[in-house]
C-alpha cells in the first residue's frame, strides 16, 4: 500500500502562462509557422505534465517524487535527516511558489 501526496499549485503562475503559450500557439499558426507551433505545443504538453504529474508518494521505506516526465527520484526514507519548509524555487520539484519543503538526505 502506498500514500500519494499531491502538489500545491500556484494557479496564478501557471493560469496565465497557459493562457499566453495558446494566443503564441494561435498566432503563430495564424502566420503558419508551423515549426514555432510545434516548438510551442512541445512547451504546453510539458507544462500541463508538471501540472498533471507532480507528486510524492510513499512506498513501503522509500519516498517516490515525480515532476512530470522530466524528474524521478527515489529516496530511502531512512535516509532522511531534514524536512524544512522553504520559500526557494530551486529546492524541489513543486508547482507552489511559496508553500514548498526541501528535503536533506545522503545521497549515498
């Protein structure tokens, strides 16, 4: 059995930058560059990942944290020395700006 956790998500972020990346989508279509299309669709189809697929579950003694299909890390729980909540965007894979953990853990 395993618990999964979901992400936080700033919707205010990622709402807007949605809807930019269609209008891009549209008009560059309009003007029938198609390779921009392609470009801007490949950028959309990775952002609703991150939305779609972002979250941490634990499994048995190990925690599981996936960010869409660019990260996947496995992390033995006993391995753990520090949770602490944090504002920094470079410290994990989440989509909340503010509302964000970094883990500690020895790497090996």
């Amino acid at each position: 059995m395993h618990q999964r956790f979901h992400s936080k998500i700033s919707y205010w972020l990622f709402a807007p930058l949605l809807c930019f990346l269609i209008v891009l989508v549209v008009m560059t279509a309009l003007e029938k560059i198609w390779i921009m299309v392609g470009v801007l669709m490949v950028v959309k189809v990775l952002i609703l990942s991150f939305l779609f697929r972002t979250y941490y579950q634990i499994e048995g003694n190990t925690l599981k944290i996936v960010c869409g299909f660019v990260f996947n890390e496995t992390i033995e729980i006993k391995k753990i020395r520090k949770i602490k909540k944090t504002a920094n965007p470079i410290s994990s894979p989440a989509l909340s700006v503010r509302d964000r953990i970094e883990i500690y853990y020895d790497k090996l």
